[in-house]
C-alpha cells in the first residue's frame, strides 16, 4: 500500500494540495481529457449523477455542462471548502462529506456514478468500486479515472511507493470482483511524455 492510501494521511495532504490544486491538476488532467471521458456517458439533463472524490470541483463543472443537478462526495474538508466556494450551498450541486468506501446513499440512488483523481486514494478499491455499484440504478454507468501505470522501471517503484498506479489487467481484475461484467477502458494524456490516466467506463448489470 502506499503512503497516500492511507485516509489520515491523504488528508492532510489536501489539506495542503487544497491550495493550489486548481492550478496543479490541468498538468495531468485537463478539460479536454475531462470532457472527453464526460462525453463517453451520453448524459441527460434529468439524470442523476453522484461525483465520487469531487475535490475542489473541476469535473462536477464538467459534469454540469450536461446534466441539471450534481451530487459531491468527498473526505477532505478543505478540498469541499473549495468547491463549496465556488458553486455555494444553494445551488445545483449537492455536497456531502464521505468514504467512497461506505458511500451515504441508499442502494439504486444515481444513474452515473463518476470518480476521477481518487480512486489511487482508496485503500481498498474493489470495496468501493461495489459501493459505486450498488448506488448505481440497474443498466446505469460507473465512470473511473485513475493513474495509469508507468511503463519505467525506477517510476514503477516511486509509484508504488506512493500511491494506486493500475494497468488494464488489474482494472479488469478489481471490475470484474466489483461484480462488473461489461467496461472497456481508455488511454488518456494531456500531453506526450506526462502520466497517463486509465479511464474505465463501466455499465451496472441489469437486475
């Protein structure tokens, strides 16, 4: 496991990220990418999404691009301070604090549930990757953006060191234990030569 997958210490590291997270994150997950992976949803205005690890909000914007209505779920408070800041507590966006592993909804909750730049955070992924699942309507969709596993050898052991890097093998192993029988994944990157993300877009079996 690494360091960052543990809770208290991923907090108090937003805590301090917090601050200019906005400013580091379109380094390695841009609108573009963002809005390439919204797009893989087929969005309704009407439909209810639920933004699993929201942070300060930049893909609950994206989201609200297309659909009326955005549910936040994040454990950081100060990354939620954020986002509250921007979107208040009045308005579309619903924000909650929690555990992408012991998620706060009951079971068939969202049509979409989607999750970018925290699932490297989850010490136990395949327990939340069924948390998402089980808040996802039956024939709804599970959307998950993690960091891709680097092909050299000296960033695979700082990766490792640090927190959840995947490749398509162990995203179709922690899938298909989550109970997911269909998903494809996609290959993102800002640029040539910075990290890739591995985006899995996954459809809720019908009961």
């Amino acid at each position: 496991m690494g360091v960052l997958e543990d809770k208290s210490r991923a907090r108090t590291f937003y805590k301090y990220l917090s601050k200019v997270y906005d400013r580091v994150n379109p380094f390695i997950w841009n609108e573009e990418m963002r809005d390439e992976a919204i797009g893989l949803l087929g969005l309704e205005p009407d439909d209810d999404v639920l933004d699993v690890g929201c942070g300060t909000g930049f893909a609950t914007e994206g989201l609200l691009e297309h659909v009326d209505q955005v549910h936040g779920l994040d454990q950081s408070e100060h990354q939620l301070e954020r986002a509250v800041g921007k979107f208040g507590t009045d308005g579309p966006v619903e924000f909650c604090r929690g555990d992408a592993e012991r998620l706060p909804f009951d079971d068939d909750s969202f049509d979409v549930v989607w999750s970018s730049g925290s699932i490297e955070y989850w010490p136990n992924p395949v327990v939340a990757l069924r948390e998402c699942r089980r808040v996802t309507r039956p024939g709804g969709q599970v959307l998950i953006v993690g960091p891709d596993y680097p092909n050299q050898t000296v960033f695979q052991k700082l990766a490792d060191a640090i927190m959840l890097f995947y490749d398509e093998e162990e995203a179709d192993r922690m899938f298909h234990e989550a109970g997911f029988d269909s998903w494809r994944h996609h290959i993102q990157q800002s640029r040539p030569g910075s990290p890739r993300a591995i985006t899995t877009h996954a459809q809720v079996p019908e009961n």
